[in-house]
C-alpha cells in the first residue's frame, strides 16, 4: 500500500488534540515586524532573494508546510526557499551558528543551551508541546527504573531535549551523572546501538523511538512529559534584523499549518510516515498520542517556566558556566512579536 492511504479512524482523535489555547503574553517585545513594501508597479518587494528554512521529523509543522508549498506560493518567484534537514535540536543549533539556515526548529532546552552559549538566536514562535523523549532500554532487558541505570552506558544526543531528559531523570532518581556512562550519538545512531547492545539504555526521541518500540519490540521504562520542553521556532539575530518580512510570513506559514493540521489529521500523520519513512502505525502514535500541536505559538510564561527548571541542571552538568548566564539568556530568548500578529490568512494555498 501506498503511504497516503487513509490510516486508523483513531487519527481524528487529533482534531480534538489540536484545540486552539487562549493566548499568553509574550516577554520582551520588540517593534512588530514590517510588512513587505509595493514597488511601483505594485508587487511585492521581498528585503531578500533567499530563505533558508529547516524541517525536521519532530517538528510536524515543518513537514505540513514542505509538503504542502505555502512558502514557495506566497513569496513566489523572488525568493528562493531552500528546505535544510535537521536531524536534531543539536543540528538545527549548528545551522543556526553557521548561518546555514535562518529559521531552525529545536526544543526549548536546546534553544537556551544555545543562547547561553553566545548562540544570537530568538525564538520567534512555539510549534509544539511533544512528549518526544523517554528512557528506553531492550525488550530482554532487566532495567526496570532509571535507578538502574547507575553503572551502566546510556545513549543520548547531546544539546538536545532527549540528553536534558535523561539528565532531570537521573536528578530526580538520585542517580549521580558520573555514575553513568553517557554516548553522545545522535539519535538514529543511539537507537541502533541500543538495539545492537552497545548501549543498556538509549535516551530516545520521537518518531525514531516509536519506530524502535514497533520494530524492535523495545520498551520506554521511564516517560514524563514534564521533562519535555516545547518545540521552539528559533531564528537568527541577523535575519530578524535584515528580513522582518520573511520571519512574519514563516510564523504566518506555521499559524496555516497549525489551522490545516485541525482539519487534516489523517494527512498530518500520512506526510510524517512518508518523510520519516515509518509506519503510517507508528506515525499516527507519535502524532495523535504524544503531540499536542494544539498549543499557543506565542512564547512566554508556559514555557519560561519549564525552562527555569531546566537552566540549572545545564550548570550542575557543566554545559554552561553558571546560572546568572542562564538568567541572561532566558530573559534575552523569547522575541513574541511575531507570533503575536500571526494570520494565518496572509498564506497562500
């Protein structure tokens, strides 16, 4: 069978899960973006030729508008979007430094390592609120607990929300960090050194570890979606400066998908197993149970607040200097304009 066949009924569950929250002041705003100015002959006039966008797996948002080509339609033949695949929050992170990409999806953990890392990053929108990360070890195995895994390798991607997991994991369980052995792999390669045993335990993200859990047979031992920070939609300081224009119509693009996905369960859930190259099973698992895309894509409280849990742990594990650095760059993250005069309307298609 083809992947764009109708999948299970239970796909509609979505519609409800994709409910609409009121809205959430944003912090620290700046001047609204400006709109695109009319030349003479009353086209459009675009402040660049290119727009350099990422997608990812765990961002279904990004897989909705790729697919579906609103951002080629509405900025038509004047600029060029080229389409970046990032295969983590730590990669996404990486193009974002390297200027390879002008707007890039990570989680909110990532997106504040960054930031505290000297990353001139802001988050302009919120694409999601996932339960993405979890503890999972082999069917055979006899770990039961994250307790158990004092002693013992576990795989993990680092700057990315699945290493925070594990390290607010291990906090919680009173398992010291250097009592476990931690691979930095990223998260494909974390899931076939679980599955081939050079791991007891990989520290998984979605939909590569639902994909494992069906493939595999292997279990999630340890889940809470609490220690999931959202899905962020970041973008450069430089492209927020030069291009307002383009960052507005991204956050539009990300306001239709939200809208579309409401209508098009069933589709949201086919494109995810077709890019990802899963199970339309395991897709419509990862979509109707362990995402909420339904969430206010305005940053602010919600989010400051699981990330002032998250901040410490980043200087108690050595990955930023102290705290008043996290502080620094919690209060400099968030740039809410944007999100806030989102209209998804202004899309074409």
């Amino acid at each position: 069978m083809t992947i764009r066949t109708a999948v299970s009924a239970t796909a509609l569950a979505l519609v409800t899960a994709l409910a609409l929250t009121g809205c959430v002041a944003g912090e620290n705003a700046e001047p609204e973006a400006a709109d695109p100015s009319a030349a003479s002959d009353g086209e459009v006039t675009w402040s660049a030729d290119t727009l350099d966008i990422d997608f990812a797996t765990y961002n279904p948002l990004s897989l909705v508008i790729k697919d579906q080509g609103w951002l080629e339609e509405t900025l038509g033949d004047d600029v060029t979007v080229n389409w970046v695949q990032s295969a983590g929050s730590n990669k996404a992170n990486e193009a974002l430094r390297a200027g390879a990409v002008d707007v890039g999806s990570t989680a909110g953990s990532a997106a504040l390592l960054a930031r505290s890392n000297g990353s001139p990053i802001h988050t302009i929108g919120i694409y999601s609120q996932p339960e993405w990360a979890a503890i999972v070890v082999p069917a055979t195995s006899d770990i039961t607990s994250v307790a158990d895994l004092a002693g013992k390798s576990v795989a993990a991607t680092k700057g990315t929300d699945p290493y925070f997991f594990l390290l607010q994991s291990l906090e919680e369980a009173g398992v010291p960090l250097d009592q476990v052995e931690v691979q930095n792999l990223q998260h494909a390669d974390g899931r076939t050194a679980l599955e081939q045993g050079s791991v007891a335990a990989w520290s998984g993200l979605d939909p590569i570890m639902a994909a494992s859990e069906a493939e595999s047979g292997t279990k999630l031992v340890y889940r809470n979606i609490d220690f999931n920070t959202y899905g962020f939609l970041n973008a450069t300081q430089e492209f927020l400066d030069a291009s307002p224009d383009l960052a507005q119509v991204v956050v539009d693009a990300y306001e239709k998908a939200r809208e579309w996905a409401q209508e098009n369960p069933e589709e949201v859930v086919a494109i995810l197993a077709e890019v990802a190259g899963i199970d339309p099973a395991v897709a419509e698992k990862v979509i109707v149970e362990r995402t909420n895309l339904g969430v206010d894509p305005v940053p602010g409280d919600a989010q400051r607040e699981v990330l002032e849990v998250v901040g410490p742990i980043f200087v108690e594990s050595g990955d930023v200097p102290n705290q008043a650095t996290i502080d620094k760059a919690l209060d400099e993250l968030f740039e809410p304009a944007f999100a806030e005069k989102a209209d998804a309307s202004t899309i074409a298609g």
